[in-house]
C-alpha cells in the first residue's frame, strides 16, 4: 500500500517549528556530526526545553496512570481474593460419600469410587440386599427383580439396560449440574455399580432417595405406608421399575439359533423357559448367609413322598413344563428329590448331621480328619448350588439311593437329550468335574433360561466355562 501524501499545511507547520541548530538535542548534534539527515530524527524530539517541559509533564501522568493501574489491581486482587473464597466454599465437596439404607449401618465409600467421571455411582447389589430384590446373574450380567414381575438387568460395560424386557440406552445426570451423558454399569464379582441418577428414574414406586451435597450422604429407603389406615402398624410399599423415563431401543433381532421342537403345548410355560438365570454358586463363589432367593414358589410337580420343595419361580415353572414333557413321552416315575436349600440347612447338614455321623463311624478322628470326609460328599454351607433356588435333583422309583445309578434311567436318557429346551443343563458333567470341582452328578440339574442352557447344551460345556467364555 502506497503511503499517503501529507497535506501542504502539516509541511508548513513542520518547517515552522523546526528547531535552531543551536539548540540541537545530543543526539541530533551526534546524527549531525557523523552527517546523518535530520529528517531520520523523531519530529518529538524538537528542543531541549520542549524536552523537558514534556518530561515533567510525561512523569505526572506516569504517576498518575501508576496510581489508577495500582488501585485496579488492588481491586482486582481483592475481588479476585474474594470470588476464590466463595468459590472455595461453593466447589461440590468430594469427601467420602456416605450411604444410608433405610435403617441400617452407614457405611462410606471413597469419593473417587463412589465418583467416576462425574456421575455418583450406586452399588445395586447392596441396594438389592437392602431392599430384598431377587438378584441373579455373573460377573458380567446382573438382574435385579422387584415386585409386580418388573426387573432391571444390567451389562457390564453395556451402553445399554433392560427395564421390563425394555431395552433403553444408559445415561447419568453429571453429579454437579449439566445434561445426561451416556454411561454404563461396572459389574464384578462382588459389585454391581450403577448411575445413581439412572437407578433413582428407574424407580416408579417403592424407594425414596435423598442426596446431601453439602456432607456427600446419600440415603435410600424403602417406602412404607400404614396397612389398614393404623399408624402403628407401617409396611414396606411394594417396589416397581418403569421405563417411562427413558426411550426404548428395539433390540435387534437375531435369526433364532436353535429350533426347539416340543411334544406337548409349552406356550403357558414358554415366558419362564426362555428367563435367563446365570447366578453362580461353587466353591469359589459362595452364597452370602443372608441369600434366600425372593420369589421361591412350591413344586407341584411329583416330589420325594410328596415333600415340599421350594425353587424360584421362573426354575420351578420351566421344571413344570419339562415334567410334562417327560411324562408325555412315557417317562412316569421321574421325581424330585431335592430343590432349595438354604444356608441353615447346610450348615445343620455339615456340622451336626454329617459331622456326627462320621464321628459316630470314626471315634478315633479328629475334627479335622471328620471335616475332610464330610467335605467329600457335602458342600461347605454357602457352596451347595441349591441354595440358589435353581437346582432340582432327581431320582427314580427304581433308585434306592441318590447316586449316579441314575445315569442308566430312561429318565437320565431323556434329561440328557431334552433339559435344554426346558433351560435346564446336567450341572456337573462327568468330564467337567476338575473345573465344578464337583464329582459327576448325573441326578443334578440346573436352570438357567433356555438360550444359554442351549450354547451349554451343544458347545458341551459347563457353567463355569461357559461364563468366562461370554465375559471374555
Ligand atoms: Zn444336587
């Protein structure tokens, strides 16, 4: 870009006030002296006097802009001392949170394990145990139910939950503000971690939530209500999931891998069939004291002298439609032998019933000695798969024991072939028993949903490896 002319005038006036060459500044004289042009010169610098006189002037409005700059930056300090303290008190606090379920023990978690990425996370088996939801799954698939056959079921590392059969994508509300972002469940072997803000609208009825910012206390409890109108006697308010909160992905849907042909109408039967079931139970895994299954239901099915026995109530409807199906294809004497049994009556079994038995047969043991034999052909209270609720043994009129003579029944025949369609799988394989670490069990069978009894079924495996298959 060219450089503008000045005007004529600005020229005339520079001449005008040109300054004597007497009284040259020291640095024009020595521009002068070594013959430089004086027009290199800054036109600021014209006397001496003029020099001085706007030296003055030039430091009186340097102390003043001094001045103001100082006091602003007094204020700003001050302001900004002071917006830091509010700030200060005003940060989210990120001291332990503190858990409280209904009426029992607080207890803590860290901030950084109750906190991460933001979203304040929820231990749903806690929640489950608290508040007496069936839960059932693996280390990597848990479901829990509550009242009104509504149930949530969680995936680990799965952008996704099922609410009601319902499949809506995971999100969480941030702890301190802003909008939903996706999220996913945390699931191990001993946690089921899940956004807080995701589990409180999955709640319909049944739960109360309250969230203290300021001491990081999160308390839940169960809703009562006074039965009858009598304030004196208060009962827990049955607890529903709902998924009206959230939009329903539909779950693609896959060719069916198995054809399932069955001898006699199963449709009243199907729903419970096909309800996966993958709640392990071994040596490794034992069931708390506390796991009672929340749904058992009676068998009405041919049992042992027609004892009561109790299973959860998908297993003991698909038990149901198998003993049906047997007894249609001209199988009758199959029965059942056992079903639940809870953590008291193992323990009973192993240190009194056994333990006696063995002492009786063996005076000269000791306690140690007894405990191994026992341990033999007994499960160690909280390792006996019954306990889940999911397991059925069964026998035959023409068995006088329970003992792999079943393996030679017509019975065990067809159980071989037809308890996957039913979800039921033989538990302990005569060729898996260094995995279950339990002896081959022909009688011993298991639920759990027919699509996972059926990969079990034809990959012949076990449930251990099938599980660290589907985790891996
Ligand atoms: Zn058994």
């Amino acid at each position: 870009m060219k450089k503008k002319k000045k005007p004529a005038e600005f020229e005339t006036l520079r001449q005008e006030n040109e300054p004597r060459e007497e009284s040259l500044s020291f640095e024009e004289m020595t521009l002068l002296r070594s013959g430089e042009d004086r027009s290199k010169l800054s036109p600021h610098d014209t006397s001496d006097r003029a020099h001085a006189v706007r030296f003055v002037r030039k430091n009186k409005l340097v102390t003043a802009a001094a001045i103001v700059i100082a006091i602003a930056l007094l204020a700003g300090l001050i302001g900004g001392i002071l917006f830091f303290v509010s700030w200060l008190d005003s940060r989210p606090s990120t001291a332990d949170f503190t858990v409280i379920l209904g009426e029992e023990k607080p207890y803590t978690i860290p901030y950084g394990d109750a906190v991460r990425g933001g979203i304040l996370y929820v231990d749903m088996r806690r929640i489950a145990a608290y508040a007496g939801m069936t839960v059932g799954g693996s280390d990597t698939r848990m479901s829990f139910a509550a009242q009104g056959n509504t149930y949530l079921r969680f995936e680990n590392d799965s952008e996704y939950a099922i609410i009601n059969g319902d499949r809506v994508v995971l999100t969480a509300e941030p702890l301190d503000g802003g909008n939903a972002v996706p999220a996913k469940a945390i699931i191990n072997a001993s946690e089921c971690l899940v956004p807080y803000s995701f589990f409180k609208k999955t709640v319909s009825v049944g739960l109360l939530f309250r969230l203290d910012r300021d001491t990081n206390t999160l308390q839940i409890k169960r809703a009562t209500y006074a039965l009858d109108g009598d304030e004196d006697n208060m009962v827990a308010a049955d607890i529903l999931f709902h998924s009206a909160n959230f939009d329903i992905v539909p779950e693609v849907t896959e060719p069916p891998k198995y054809e399932y042909v069955y001898t006699i109408d199963m449709t009243p039967y199907l729903d419970s069939i096909t309800t996966e079931n993958l709640l392990l139970a071994n040596k490794q895994n034992p069931l708390s004291e506390a796991y009672v299954p929340a749904d058992l239901t009676e068998l009405t099915c041919a049992t042992a002298s027609g004892r009561e026995l109790y299973l959860c109530r998908d297993a003991a409807t698909a038990l149901h439609g198998l003993m049906e199906a047997m007894i249609a294809d001209g199988i009758t004497d199959a029965y059942i032998t056992s079903a639940y049994r809870s953590y008291d009556r193992q323990y009973e079994l192993f240190f009194t019933t056994y333990y006696n038995k063995e002492k009786a047969a063996h005076p000269e043991w000791t306690d140690e000695q007894i405990y191994a034999q026992v341990l033999t052909y007994s499960a160690y209270p909280g390792t006996s798969e019954h306990q889940t609720g999911l397991c059925v043994d069964f026998m035959t009129s023409t068995m006088h024991d329970l003992d792999n003579s079943f393996a030679s029944t017509d019975a065990a025949a067809w159980l071989r072939e037809n308890a996957y369609k039913f979800g039921f799988i033989l538990r302990y394989p005569e060729d898996k028993v260094a995995i279950t670490q339990y002896s081959y069990e022909s009688w011993h069978y298991r639920f759990v949903g027919r699509d996972a009894a059926s990969d079990i079924h034809f990959s012949q495996v076990c449930l251990e490896e099938y599980l660290s298959a589907s985790a891996s």
